[in-house]
C-alpha cells in the first residue's frame, strides 16, 4: 500500500511540474498573440497617422545581426522575440520628395514592442530608451509616439547624419549597433 503512495506521490509532483510547464506556455502564447494584436493595430494607426499611400510601407523582421529581412506583408512574418519582455519589428517607410519626383528615401524603422504584467502595453524605437504607454483601441493614445517619431525623422533630415548617394538612400531610424 505504502509503495503505491509513493507512486501516486511522484505522478502527482511530476504532473505539477507538466502544469507549471503548461501555464508558462499558455501564457507566452497568449503574451504573443497580444503583442502581435498591438503590432497590427500599432501599423493600422501609422498609416492613418501619416496618411501613408498604399505601397509604401513594407515589413521587416530584425535578424539576430542587425539586418533588416523583408518579408511578406504580414506582422506575423515580422515580429520576433527580442528580450526583457519586448518584441520587435521593423517598418520600411518609402519617402519621396514630392509626388512627381522619382527621388526617394526609405527609412527603416526598428520597433519594440511589449505587454507587461498589469497587461498595459507600451512600444519604442530602438536606440532610444524612451517608452510610450500605449491604450489598445484608443487611437489619440499612439500620437504622442508618433509625434515623436515624427520629430526623429525630421531632426535625422536637418542633421544629415547620412550621405545621400544619388537619388535612392536608405536611412536607418532607431537601428541597434
């Protein structure tokens, strides 16, 4: 009787360790599925934002070097578990200096992403440290981030921190070294 106990003891201590394992899971899973909800809605808002035209705001997923792949477009293809909680993507964002001109800048926008504990989300640029708290469904919430990405393409223009090589230059906006 007593070597049955045992038995059924070990079962039990080795099925808490499977839920413990389930739950993490589940709730990984489901931290995912949030962070790539706020993701889309976070890219449904930047387009209506800077009233981008269609076709010219591609997806990239950040590579473990730094790169930026472009994949299809699709968030899911996108996003990456970077660390501490944030996830990551990047935006190419096609710029042209007037509708008739052909001279045109894209900027590669590498985003981070995160839902805490208290389930609130926040988003940032990479280099930057700066952290928006962002209210899911809540459009005016996303204008003080995009304002200050806004700010951040226009004062990376004025300081010429890249040489323009002919009319196509790629500009790197919140790029990790």
């Amino acid at each position: 009787m007593d070597g049955d106990k045992k038995t059924e003891d070990k079962k039990t201590r080795y099925r808490q360790l499977c839920a413990a394992y389930e739950k993490v899971q589940q709730e990984y899973t489901q931290v995912e599925s949030d962070c790539l909800l706020f993701g889309e809605e976070l890219v449904r808002n930047f387009i209506e934002y800077f009233e981008v035209p269609d076709g010219l705001l591609s997806y990239y997923k950040i590579t473990e070097d730094n790169h930026f792949d472009l994949v299809l477009p699709d968030m899911t293809h996108a996003l990456r578990y970077y660390k501490d909680g944030f996830w990551d993507f990047g935006l190419g964002l096609t710029i042209t200096s007037s509708i008739e001109e052909k001279a045109e800048d894209l900027i590669l926008i590498h985003l981070f992403v995160k839902k805490d504990f208290n389930g609130k989300f926040y988003t940032r640029i990479a280099r930057d440290k700066t952290e928006f708290e962002i209210e899911l469904h809540k459009h005016e919430s996303y204008h003080p981030f995009f304002d200050f990405l806004k700010n951040s393409v226009i004062e990376s223009y004025e300081e010429g921190f890249q040489e323009f090589i002919g009319k196509h230059t790629t500009r790197k906006l919140g790029y990790r070294i």
